[in-house]
C-alpha cells in the first residue's frame, strides 16, 4: 500500500464534504493509504497571498514543518484541493528560489518551535498521485460497474496545471490526467475545450456580473457537447458552478442543469459503491438524473434556504472595535 502525507484543507470537512468522503471510501480499494497532518491549520486560500507575503507565506509553511516533522520516510504531501494544492507548491519553490524569503518565513516558524527545509517534501496533487503513482491499470482492476453510456466534461480550473513548479503535467492548457483516469472508468469523456478556464473565484462575491459570465461559458460548452454532467477535482470550482448555477440561470434568462461531481465520486461509482456514501446528494444541482443512466439510483440533493439578496452597498464591512484606554499594570501584578 503507498502510504502519503495528506493536507485536506478547510473545504474537505464543508463545502467539499463529498469530496472527503469518496475519497477516504477510495482510498483502501486502490490502496491508498492517507496520514493526515497532525494539527493543520488553512492555507489562506487566495486573499491571503495579496496582503502580505511574509504572513501569507508563514502560514501556508507551517503546514509544510509540521509535514517533515512527520514524515518519517515518506515526502510526498498530498493535496486535494487545488487552492491549497497550488499554495503549498508555491511556498516550497519560492522558499527555494528566493533564500531571504525563506529566512524571513523560518524566523517566523522558530516562534512556534518549527522550521522548514524548502524542497524536503514532494507536493502533488491527488490526481497526479493516482494516476501517476496508483497507476491505471490498478483502477481498472477495480472497476466493477462501468460508468458506460455516461457522458463528462473533463474539468480542471485553472489552479492546477499551472504554474506547475516540478513540470508534473501533461500539458498546461489541455492536460489529459482526468480525461483517462474517467476513460479507465468506462466513461465517455467528451473533448471539453474549457478544461483549465476560471469558474471566477471570488468574483461571485465581488464582481457578480463576470463570474456568472465565466460560469455560463463553462455550463454552457458542456452541454453543447450533450454532457450529462461535469467532473472537478477542485472544491471552489465545485461550489461555484454548482451553487451558483441557479443565480447565472435567473441572470441570462437560461436553464442550464449541469451537475458538477468530484472525480472521486465517480470513482466510487465505478467500484460499486452506494451512491449516498460517495456524497451523493450533497450537490444542489442534481445528479439523479445523469447516474440514472447507467443504473445508478442517486438521493435527491437536501433543499436549501434560496440565496438572500445582495445588498446594494455590496459586502458588509467589519465594524471597528471600541477604544480602550490601557491600565498600567501594579508592581508584582498583571494588568487586565
């Protein structure tokens, strides 16, 4: 059994939920076997890295010491999600290729008793490990319900294939890891050109009209190439196409319905497990429909509250904490 380090990162145990739990049903059929970092904490996501490098780095390398304190032989750090993914990858080379960035992040390491050696670990992504590691035959010999007849989208965003520090992909624009991986599967994998285009990120949150354009563009080309859903392995990607495929439906005036799965659902699928344990359901654009074709009976997605109304005056702002006069603290007693 290959043994990994393994970085969940904050959207595994909420939005990704579905992700987490397919994998950690996968993970023993293939054998992989997957030790999580003891006590990490998020990577910072996106915003972080655009407000103060030495912080932002600091804390995403965090992760990264506590992994090599761990390691005990075994290097390689596998990560999910292709934010944190990207994130761990950065620090490790920048560490690596800026040597004063490094000293200033281990000086801020040394205050919680931990350092990193840039480059002591291998950073990959969990596509990159199962099918360059795991290998595909090893998949297919796992194989005990074909997703046959099932027609997926390919999708990639645009965090994973690059930059690609250690030149692990395919191929930046058009990398075919996923398309066979689902081939071995026994899927239809259309050609879909957007693979490695954005979903928009944040821009849900702060420039609405172009993240349901960029949505649309991705929906829109799967189901011109009669898609019966899309396949990610990213759980911002995920979320927004998913959770807001409705909202870009009202905005254009369309009806789109494109279910957006985690290739580790499918996965599970193909092997023959229970839908509902693979986190099925836990979509809100549902996948009933699509797995019903190849004879899979999949639970109806749990209602949800409708999304509230933006405000006109856009994201509420946090409120400034009131002034304290500070109290000089006595001789021989700490001040309060």
């Amino acid at each position: 059994m290959d043994k990994y380090i393994l970085y969940p990162g904050c959207s595994m145990e909420s939005s990704a939920k579905a992700y987490y739990d397919s994998l950690l049903q996968i993970a023993p059929v293939i054998g992989l076997e997957l030790e999580e970092i003891h006590d990490w904490n998020c990577c910072g996501a996106t915003e972080y890295l655009g407000i103060s490098l030495t912080p932002a780095y600091s804390l995403i390398s965090r992760n990264l010491a506590l992994a090599s304190k761990q390691a005990n032989g075994n290097h390689t750090v596998v990560a999910p999600c292709s934010a944190c993914y990207l994130n761990l990858a950065k620090a490790d080379y920048y560490m690596r290729e800026q040597p004063s960035l490094g000293v200033m992040v281990n000086e801020a390491l040394a205050a919680g008793g931990l350092s990193y050696k840039p480059g002591s670990l291998d950073i990959r992504h969990l596509l990159d490990v199962i099918v360059y590691d795991i290998g595909l035959d090893t998949v297919k010999s796992k194989v005990t319900r074909p997703l046959a007849g099932l027609r997926v989208a390919p999708y990639l965003g645009c965090m994973v294939p690059r930059p690609d520090y250690e030149h692990r992909w395919s191929d930046h624009e058009h990398p075919v890891e996923l398309d066979i991986l689902l081939k071995a599967l026994g899927a239809e994998v259309i050609d879909f050109p957007l693979k490695t285009h954005c979903c928009g990120g944040h821009m849900t949150q702060i420039g609405p009209d172009t993240a349901f354009e960029l949505i649309r563009r991705l929906v829109s080309s799967a189901d011109h190439y009669e898609a019966d859903l899309m396949a990610t392995l990213c759980p911002m990607c995920q979320m927004n196409i998913d959770a807001y495929q409705g909202e870009m439906n009202h905005h254009f005036g369309t009806s789109y319905h494109m279910p957006i799965i985690f290739f580790t659902q499918l996965m599970g699928l193909a092997f023959g497990m229970d839908a509902k344990l693979l986190g099925f359901g836990m979509e809100l654009v549902s996948a009933k429909k699509a797995l019903a074709k190849i004879g899979v009976d999949a639970p109806e997605p749990v209602e949800v509250a409708p999304v509230k109304p933006r405000k006109a005056e856009g994201l509420p702002m946090p409120q400034q904490l009131p002034r304290r006069t500070p109290k000089v603290a006595e001789k021989g007693k700490v001040a309060k």
